[in-house]
C-alpha cells in the first residue's frame, strides 16, 4: 500500500501573507491620515488667531493683528481723512491744549494757524508743498486777533475703496462754519471732497520719549503709516 504524502499548498499561504501586509499598509496610511488631518486642524487653528491682546507697561490693553504690511483698517483710513480736515480748518487763536495764543507759522506772506501746519504732515510732501500756499490764502488775518473762528461739521464719510494694494479713495461731505465774532455772523462753505490714500511705512522716532514736543507730534501725525496723495470735488453721479 502505498501511503500519500499530504503537503500544504503553497498559494494560499502567500495569499495569506499578501492579504496581511496589505491590511498592515492600510493601517499605516489611516494612521499617516489621522495624523496629517490633526496636524491641519491645529495649523487653522493658529492661521484664525489673527487678533490677541496685549498690555502695555502703563496697563493699557491694546489689539494687535498681523496683517500684510500695506494693509490697514478702514477706521484708520478715515481718521487719518477727517483728522486732516479738522485740524486744518478749525481755526481760532489759541494754542490747542492750552490758553496760549497761536502766533502761527509763515507760509510765504501769509500765516496759517500751528495746526493746519501740523495737518499738512498727512499729506505726501510734495503734495504737502503745493497745498500749503493756497490753504494760506483761506485763512484770514482776523484769526489770530480772535476775531473770526472756524470748524468744520463732518456729516458723511464713506468707507474706504481699494484701488490697488495699499492705496484707496474716500468721500467725504463736510461744512465749513466762519464765524464772526464781533457781529456773530457765519458763514458756511461746503467742502466736499474725494481723497486718495496711501499706506507708507510707519517711521520711528530715534529719540523715543526723549525727542522734543514737535518731534513727537510730528511722529505721532505719521504714526498711522498713512498719508493723502490726492483731493479732488466729491461727484456722487460717479459713484453710482
């Protein structure tokens, strides 16, 4: 009698080894995956905290975001508008912040109140240059012996429009009041406008806390890294 020698097939044992590694490799990549999809998770979680807190020594708590260099916020924008435009046309003969008289500052013949010269800082320099003879031209000597007062009502500013990276156009509707003050008379001038405005970098002063009065004024009026390259009349048809 003959007896059959009973060998285990070899197929099926490498199907069994295949299916294996297989299940191995698919447990692998989910693991990869789980780990790449925590990984994302808490890469936005970080990318959406754009906005924190910070103290300064003084204890005041300020907002700090990151943001492109060029970008800034449209409240910014329109402060730095409406900042110009009242403190160059809010005229009277003190000195703001105090009861000294303001003696002025000489723009060719004429003289300009010490704030509209400080507001002229916001504007680019040589736009600055240009603006500065004809605003002289506005200004009556009766300023400064206190016998005419102005300032200016602001009733419309629009938001800011981009025109290009760092660069926007803003409208602004505003009246100008004269008044005279020995016959108490106004006057009201419209003055509305369109201005252009750009972002520039924002300088540092390298006295710091030591630098003068006027130095730290003039820094403080840049600090915004803003400045008004443009005004022309406000036309609304435009904007529709």
């Amino acid at each position: 009698m003959q007896i059959k020698r009973l060998q285990s097939p070899l197929l099926p044992e490498s199907k069994n080894l295949l299916a294996i590694c297989f299940l191995c490799l698919t447990a692998f990549n989910g693991l990869i995956l789980l780990l790449t999809l925590f990984t994302a998770f808490r890469v936005n979680k970080i990318a959406e905290r754009k906005t924190t807190f910070a103290q300064l020594v003084n204890g005041q708590t300020i907002y700090i975001s990151e943001q492109e260099r060029n970008w800034r916020y449209p409240a910014v924008i329109q402060k730095v508008v409406s900042d110009w435009t009242t403190l160059t046309f809010n005229w009277d003969n003190k000195l703001v912040g105090s009861e000294e008289t303001d003696p002025g500052i000489q723009v060719g013949k004429k003289r300009i109140p010490t704030n509209t010269w400080f507001a002229s800082l916001l504007l680019e320099p040589k736009f600055a240059q240009a603006s500065l003879p004809k605003i002289a031209e506005l200004v009556p000597t009766s300023v400064f012996t206190d016998q005419l007062r102005s300032t200016t009502i602001i009733s419309y500013l629009s938001e800011p429009r981009a025109i290009r990276l760092g660069e926007w156009e803003i409208d602004m509707i505003a009246t100008r009041v004269l008044v005279d003050r020995s016959t108490g008379r106004d006057e009201r001038i419209p003055f509305n406008r369109t201005f252009t405005v750009e972002a520039v970098e924002i300088p540092r002063s390298p006295l710091g806390k030591d630098a003068s009065l006027i130095e730290q004024k003039i820094y403080e009026m840049r600090s915004s890294g803003l400045q008004i390259t443009k005004m022309v009349d406000f036309n609304p048809q435009q904007r529709r």
